[in-house]
C-alpha cells in the first residue's frame, strides 16, 4: 500500500465521517455555496477571486499545484443550465485565471474541463465548476508512473499567495 504524508486531507475526512454518521452527507448547500457565502474567509477557503457571478478557488485536494476550480455563486448542475450572463463570464475568468497561474507558475500547458454529472466523474455533481489545472513538461516521473503516487510539490498556503500576487498584479480589470 502506499502512502503520501498530506495532512490537509484529514480535517476534510473527518467531517465527511461526522456527516455520514449524522445523515446529514449531501443535505444542505454544497461545499461551493458555503464557501460562496462565506467572504469574510476567502483566504481560509482558498478564494482567489470573486467576479460578479463566479469565484475562483483553488482546489484543496489539487491533481497538480495551482489546479483552479471556477463555480458559480448560484448552486447548478449542468453547464446548459447556466445564464447567458454566466457561460460568458467563466469563458473570460478562464482567460484570466491562466494569465495568473502563468505569471504565478510558469506551467507549459493547461487542461481545461468541466465533469458534469456523477457518470462523468464530478464530485460534486449538484454545483457545476470548471477545472484549471496547470501542466508542466515531464511532470510525469516515476512517482505516478512505477508508484502510482501524484507528489504536489508546494504547499497550497504558497501557491495561494502566488496566485492572488498575480491577480493583483493584473489590476482589477472587470471580469
């Protein structure tokens, strides 16, 4: 069995086990509403930009360093649900979001996608969210190819500081 040391999970699973134990698992708003009502913790919860109608957050269980979510603040699950008004600014926040993780990271490419629904593989299928996850030329080394191990090589705390560095060294240009 292998085991990678990430301590930032523990306090997730523990509240997943709470949650199932009191039935209450899926009840109420998703992860992403109670971080979209919450700004006063932006940076607790990771929130590297609120728009008018989306925010950008950092995804605390990331497939890479700097892997972004982008959720609108309405709690819907499929993205032809969306406004008009929505599609459009996550098609821009897209575009910036890269721009920050550039300048903040330097990665060599992105994969960019949405996962809607269960069978498609969402985690959260009821609040739809676009994945922005940076990739790097030979990121792929032993670890997940002969250990079956992904390594995040910085913590998120630092890799949060990089991003909201870049978006304010963006400027606050409208969404």
């Amino acid at each position: 069995m292998d085991h990678l040391w990430s301590p930032w999970r523990g306090e997730h699973v523990a509240r997943h086990a709470d949650e199932t134990r009191r039935g209450r698992h899926g009840d109420g708003p998703s992860v992403f509403a109670r971080i979209a009502a919450e700004p006063e913790r932006d940076e607790e919860n990771l929130v590297v930009f609120r728009g008018e109608a989306l925010f950008v957050v950092m995804n605390r269980y990331p497939y890479t360093n700097g892997h972004l979510l982008l959720v609108p603040y309405r709690e819907v699950g499929a993205y032809d649900a969306l406004t008009e008004a929505e599609r459009v600014e996550l098609a821009h926040l897209t575009a910036r979001a890269m721009g920050w993780i550039r300048k903040a990271l330097a990665p060599d490419g992105f994969n960019v996608g949405i996962n809607q629904g269960s069978a498609a593989g969402a985690g959260i299928p009821r609040h739809l969210h676009l994945h922005l996850v940076p990739r790097w030329d030979g990121d792929t080394n032993f670890m997940p190819v002969v250990g079956a191990t992904k390594v995040i090589p910085e913590d998120l705390g630092t890799t949060y500081r990089k991003l909201v560095a870049a978006r304010n060294a963006e400027g606050s240009a409208p969404v």
